[in-house]
C-alpha cells in the first residue's frame, strides 16, 4: 500500500503471520471458544508491555475522557486488549464456522430504506466488531458494498470474500489512485447499500471537526460528503460484544437539514454520528479500539 494510504499511528492489518491465521481458523473447528478466550487472558499483559504506545493511549483515555483513577484506568486497559483479542479471535471463529447471537436494536430502520429504490450510506467506526455483523445479518433485497483497507493479510481478504459473497455483500478495496470513490458513486447510484468507516482519517485529509468527549477531534469527511451530494440517507451500526457469544447491534439514523448548504449538510451528518460514537461508547468503553491519540490526530 503506498505511503498516502498509510496512517503514522496505526497499520489496519491484523496481526499474525497467515499460516498461523489459518492455524487459528482450523483450531477453531474442534475446540470451543472458552480456550482461546483464556489464553487470551494470559497474553494480553505481555502485549500490553510490548505495544506501549496504543496502552499509553488507551490509558489517557480512561484518564482523561472518563476520569477514572490509576489503577481503574490500568485495569480498564486491560480489559480493553483482553476484549479486543475476543473480538478478533470471533473474527477467525466466523471463518471457521461458528455462530454467534445477534440482538439488533433498530433493524427496522434498515428495513424501512431497503424498500425504497434509492441506495443509502452505512457508517462503521472501530469499536465493537462491525465486521462480523457483515457475516451474519444478511440485507433482504440491496446489494450491500463494504469499503476495506486493501492491506490485510491474505488470509483475512480470502475468508472476507468467501464470507461476504455468501449474504449478497461485496468489498470496494481503498485504492492509491481513488477510483473507489468512483466505485462508491456508482453503487449509489444503482441503489445499493454503501458501508464506510467514519472515525479513522487516511487518503484524503478532508475532516469535519466535531465535538466528542468535550473536546473538538477530526472525522474523515468522505462518507458525510457522499450522502450529502447524492441526497440519500444514512445509518450508523455499532456492533457491541455483550456476553461469551453474544453481540447486540444499534442501528442509528443519522440526520441533518436537507435544506441546509452541501458543506452544512456534511458537517451536521458528522456532528451528528460523533454524538451516537459518544453515545455507544460511554455505554461499552472497554470497546473502543482506536490505539492512538485521536484527538491529536
């Protein structure tokens, strides 16, 4: 991946080399999840020492955005990294063939624009796991379109596509030379359901500056300006990891005043999704796994 499509505090890869990746995916047939899940639990402290940046801003953030104490903010950490490998040993769990629960709050307001002939925009945002809601909440009649970071493993693409194109999903790779953008228009165009992060800026540097934990932090404006200029609507689906195999999914409508100029437009559209990111995240704040500075980006 070339240089402009890389971020200075974080790669978007999954770790691991891709035969221990497939390693993992035919562990997961004959052993049950409570296995990995403790082991997890005794590697997190080594990787919490070896990956000192993202711990040290996962620290200031329980410090500083909820204003735990020390050893609250310590322990909160932990639980954060120990609730980020579940989350992506479940990842590797789907590839292997595991189900999980899903509790969905506010399908209906997908269903609803299903119905309509016009696409819509679908906001992701790291926390939770948006992915694995992609593999087992199927939309009814639109085809649905996942824009991805091109720089995964081989492994994670290859189980990726197998497990999208089996509910009716594709992915729009982010590419150096922005033609996905053209890829993103024309699904639109065609009525079709568009999936994009909206808390992670890389590529173009075009943000909208919201309020978010008292504070003004940048958001990409790629997906705000894509609603706006088309004039279709938009939701945000958060993913949250609620028990040992189950994850409840928030469907939220995210608005502003159509009447309004196309730059007010966007800039309401992203105010508006950082009040639901706040939202969410206050209620799962073990769940947020953006492991830089986010509002020094």
């Amino acid at each position: 991946m070339a240089d402009a499509l890389q971020h200075n505090e974080w790669s978007g890869k999954t770790g691991g080399m891709p035969w221990m990746q497939r390693s993992l995916i035919t562990m997961f047939r004959v052993v049950p999840l409570w296995l990995p899940y403790g082991i997890m639990a005794l590697v997190v402290p080594f990787y919490m020492i070896f990956n000192r940046k993202g711990y040290r801003a996962m620290y200031r953030f329980f410090r500083e955005r909820f204003h735990f104490g020390r050893w609250k903010s310590f322990w909160k950490v932990y639980a954060n990294h120990f609730r980020f490998g579940q989350i992506i040993l479940d990842r590797f769990g789907v590839y292997a063939g595991k189900k999980y629960r899903f509790i969905t709050e506010g399908q209906e307001l997908m269903d609803e624009l299903e119905k309509h002939p016009e696409g819509f925009v679908n906001l992701s945002s790291h926390v939770g796991n948006y992915e694995i809601a992609g593999y087992s909440l199927k939309p009814k009649s639109k085809r649905f379109n996942a824009l991805v970071y091109a720089g995964e493993t081989a492994t994670v693409m290859e189980n990726r596509q197998k497990m999208l194109s089996q509910n009716n999903m594709s992915m729009i790779l982010v590419k150096e030379d922005m033609s996905h953008l053209f890829e993103l228009n024309t699904a639109i165009d065609n009525g079709e359901i568009v999936s994009m992060p909206a808390d992670r800026i890389f590529g173009s540097q075009k943000a909208a500056e919201c309020q978010f934990f008292g504070e003004k932090a940048r958001f990409p404006l790629g997906a705000f300006a894509l609603a706006a200029q088309k004039n279709v609507a938009m939701l945000a689906v958060f993913v949250m990891k609620e028990s040992y195999s189950t994850y409840h999914a928030y469907v939220r409508e995210i608005q502003c005043d159509r009447e309004a100029k196309i730059r007010e437009q966007m800039n309401q559209l992203a105010q508006n999704f950082a009040t639901n990111l706040e939202e969410i995240v206050k209620k799962y704040p073990t769940q947020w796994f953006n492991y830089f500075d986010f509002w020094k980006q």
